[in-house]
C-alpha cells in the first residue's frame, strides 16, 4: 500500500510540474499578449474567460505554471475569434483569468 501511495504522489508531482497542458494551435502562435496601453487602433473584438486547474489532488499548482496555461488558453481563444491580441484583464482566481480580445493588424 505505501508503494502505491507513494507512485501516485510521484506521478502528481510529475504531471504539475513539468509537462504543460494546454497547448497552442498553429493559428494561436500569432497571437500577441499586450498591455491595454498597446492597444491604439485595436478593435475589440470580445472576450475570453479561459481556466485550469488551480489544484492537483489537493495539491496547488504554482501561480507561473497556471499563468502560462491560461495565457496560452487566451490566445487560443482569441485566434478563433479571429482576433491576434489579447489584453489581461484579471488576475488568476481559483485557476480563471479573463482576457479582452482585439484584431490590431
């Protein structure tokens, strides 16, 4: 029994830390994460509420991983609003993040 808790504990540690989950599509590559003081001439186009999981087995994921994950996410988002910027507009809470979507080009 202690084997087996103690791999599951390793797997966890293995699947929150080092591999991403979320990843880009080919058209979310051209997306731009920007600041709203860059977004002169951007037309907004909407906006994207994008989560992840903010605990793994009761365990925290760390705020820069779910960052990553959720920009990621975000500009996925905006890449199929046809969008190719995208604006913060939260901080993370409980693994969500809301991003506003722009067309700048």
């Amino acid at each position: 029994m202690k084997k087996i808790s103690l791999m599951l504990w390793v797997a966890i540690a293995v699947l929150s830390g080092c591999s991403p989950w979320v990843e880009p599509t080919n058209e979310a590559l051209n997306v731009r994460v920007a600041y709203l003081s860059q977004i002169d001439g951007c037309k907004k186009l909407g906006r994207a509420t994008v989560s992840v999981l903010d605990k793994v087995a009761f365990i925290s994921r760390s705020e820069e991983k779910m960052s990553e994950e959720l920009e990621t996410l975000g500009r996925n988002a905006a890449a199929e609003m046809k969008g190719d910027t995208i604006v913060a507009m939260s901080k993370i809470v409980d693994g969500e993040q809301v991003f506003d979507v722009y067309r700048c080009k």
